[in-house]
C-alpha cells in the first residue's frame, strides 16, 4: 500500500534565521502544500479524500504525523471515491 500523504522535510523557503525546517505536504507524489513553524507549533492544512481540507491548529509536527496516519488510512479506505483538493496556502 502506498501513502497517498507523506510530509518531506525541507529547508526551501526558509529564511536565514528560521530555526525548525519546513515540511512540504506531498500528495500522491506531488507536492500539494507546506507546513511551516510558527512561534509554538506547525501550521497548515492537510487534505482529506472528501475534497476538503483540514486544520488541527497550532502543533507539534507529531500531531501531523498523526493526523497524516489516520488520513491515509481513509485515503486507502475511500479507494477511486476520493477527490483530491485543491492545493490551499496561506499568503
């Protein structure tokens, strides 16, 4: 069974100064977004195989890893049902 999320550290689009690297969110092997560190936690969204996306808040990056378990489990269980999101960012 292959993932259909998997989370890619990554220190592109850092700056100089930014201490924790950033994660790219790749879906179905292709990158679909970013997590980035923001004063207590990561952010961003991740998709969910109804064609939404989701948003845990402010969190460890273990919380995403997570999250991103549970959502690729019901990507497997949502087969050829699933509809993929458009990729959403924050600026």
């Amino acid at each position: 069974m292959s993932k259909a999320i998997e989370l890619v550290e990554t220190r592109r689009g850092c700056a100089i100064l930014e201490t924790h690297p950033r994660y790219e969110i790749h879906l179905n092997g292709k990158r679909w977004g970013e997590l980035y560190f923001n004063m207590r936690g990561y952010v961003g969204y991740l998709p969910q195989p109804s064609g939404l996306v989701l948003d845990i808040g402010e969190r460890g990056i273990s919380a995403f890893r997570k999250e991103v378990a549970k959502l690729n489990r019901e990507w497997a269980a949502a087969g050829p049902a699933a509809v993929e999101p458009r990729a959403r960012s924050d600026s």
